[in-house]
C-alpha cells in the first residue's frame, strides 16, 4: 500500500493534487461516491480527503470510508478530525485507530456543534480550539494539515486576527494548509504573501470548487460567504440552463486553476462534491497545458 506523507510529496518539485470527498447519507450514496473514486483513479491523485460531520457526526462512516478507500484503491486517505465536542482521551482514541491502520495523514480542524440537534452535548472536557488539536497530534506519527481563509475565516474579526490564529496551528506543528474555495487568485496570493510575512512557511495548498450548476454561485456565497468575480456570475447568470453553466464553470475552473499553478501554489486541492466530470476535464486541461505529466 501507498504509505507517503503528504507533507513530504509538498516538497517535490511538482505540484500535488487531490480531491476531497463527503461521507454520503445513504448506501446507494455510498456506492455512488465509490464509482467517482473509480473515475479518478486513473488521474493518480497524491491524496484523497474525507470529511467530518459537525459534532462528529459521520465519526464512524469517515472512518469507514477512509479504510475501504485506503484498501480498496491503493490511496493515501486523509480523514479530516474535528476537536469540538470530543476530549483529549477521545480524539487520541480516534488516532490510534488511524495509525493502526496506516493512515499517516489528517485534517486537523475546530468544527462546528450539529445544528438542529438541541438535545447534544459534548463530552466531558472538551477540546475547543483546532491548536490543540494539532498539538495533540504531535505526539503521534502523522503529516498534519489545517484549514486556512483566503477571505477570514466567518467567525474571525480581521484577516489579521485569523493569519494569527493559523500562525499558532503552524508553530505547534502543523505541516501544511488547505484552503477554502475562492473564486478571485489575487485572494489566495494575497493571503500567502501575508502569511509568509507573518512567518508561516509551510506549503499552502489552493482548495478550488469547480462550478458545474446554475445555483451553484448562491449556495457557495451562502455557505461560505466568498467573492464571486462579476465577470463569473455573470457569465453562469447568464446561461440558459446547467449544460451551459457546466461548460463555462470548468473553463472557468481550469483557467483558475493554471493560473494559480504558474503563481506557484504548491498543489490543487478540487472539493468534489463526490462527482467526477469536472475534476477530470479540468485535470485534462491542465495536462494539455503541461501540468501534472
């Protein structure tokens, strides 16, 4: 089986790609997300990712989907751990677990209580913060990777104030960063030059959506409150329905994309969403365009 550090394939002359997945709600889901799995396959990602329900919710369909992925296809698996709601005993639990099973890489974040679940509570002692998350991992055999906010994080005062808190996740150990989507580059280079000013020197890996729906642009602002280009919406506003809004989308996508590449992001990081179409004709463009032989 493939045993790499992602924080290791970060230092190799070429950039990484990966794609991130979410654990499905039902089996038919599941078998679906293992078809796209199959779809990509061909690609050779440098790694793959999976979510983390709020609260801990999927704690057990992460962990399943994390091995059979691992086991199935040959990938390295990176498990996304969220500390809120789980203590210091539980999260070294969930760890040792993983390195059982050889996985040597996650996805250390705070995450969110559930919503709609008044009745949960979290355990006795809780983490609260995603440092001492990392912290915590330190002790133990992996390549740890943290979130970072081209645009601040939602609950953060400034852009200051979160580079601050990610400068705290990278001095107590944290190898590498994966952003959130971001439709305008000057975003994700602004923030990378502000963080290498702070003194963060780690590789800062580029998390690109690719656009394949009409409603898609709404959603993404709800959910994320991000900057979408007006030139962008404009153009997927502007077409006649989600065929058109796909074929623009991924040009988009893929322009972004080499763009990103020649200003010297380290790796593509593509959010899935559990679908193939656009991450392999973006991956193809990019390969036309010399990237990722």
């Amino acid at each position: 089986m493939i045993n790499h550090l992602i924080k290791e394939r970060l230092y190799h002359r070429r950039a990484v790609f990966s794609f991130e997945f979410f654990p499905p709600k039902t089996p038919a889901g599941e078998t679906a997300l293992y078809q796209t799995v199959e779809k990509l396959l061909p690609m050779r990602p440098d790694f793959v990712s999976v979510t983390y329900g709020a609260g801990g919710s999927t704690r057990e369909t992460t962990r399943r989907l994390v091995l059979n992925i691992k086991e199935r296809y040959d990938l390295e698996v990176m498990p996304h751990l969220t500390c809120v709601g789980n203590s210091a005993a539980e999260i070294t639990q969930i760890l040792a677990a993983y390195a059982d099973a050889g996985i040597t890489n996650v996805l250390a974040l705070r995450g969110d209580p559930p919503k709609n679940q008044p009745a949960w509570q979290p355990a006795a002692e809780p983490l609260q913060h995603a440092v001492e998350l990392v912290r915590l991992m330190r002790a133990a055999p992996f390549s740890v990777g943290v979130a970072g906010f081209p645009e601040k994080h939602p609950q953060a005062a400034t852009l200051a104030d979160d580079l601050a808190r990610l400068k705290e996740k990278i001095d107590a150990g944290a190898d590498f960063v994966i952003t959130q989507l971001f439709f305008d580059n000057n975003l994700y280079f602004n923030y990378v030059a502000a963080a290498r000013q702070l003194g963060i020197t780690v590789p800062i890996i580029a998390g690109v959506m690719p656009v394949t729906k009409r409603g898609q642009l709404e959603k993404f602002r709800e959910i994320s409150n991000c900057y979408l280009p007006a030139a962008l919406e404009d153009a997927i506003n502007g077409c006649a329905n989600d065929a058109e809004a796909q074929e623009v989308g991924l040009a988009y996508g893929a322009a972004q994309c080499a763009d990103l590449l020649r200003g010297g992001a380290p790796g593509i990081h593509f959010y899935t969403l559990n679908q193939s179409t656009a991450c392999v004709r973006i991956h193809a463009a990019l390969q036309a365009l010399g990237h990722w032989r």
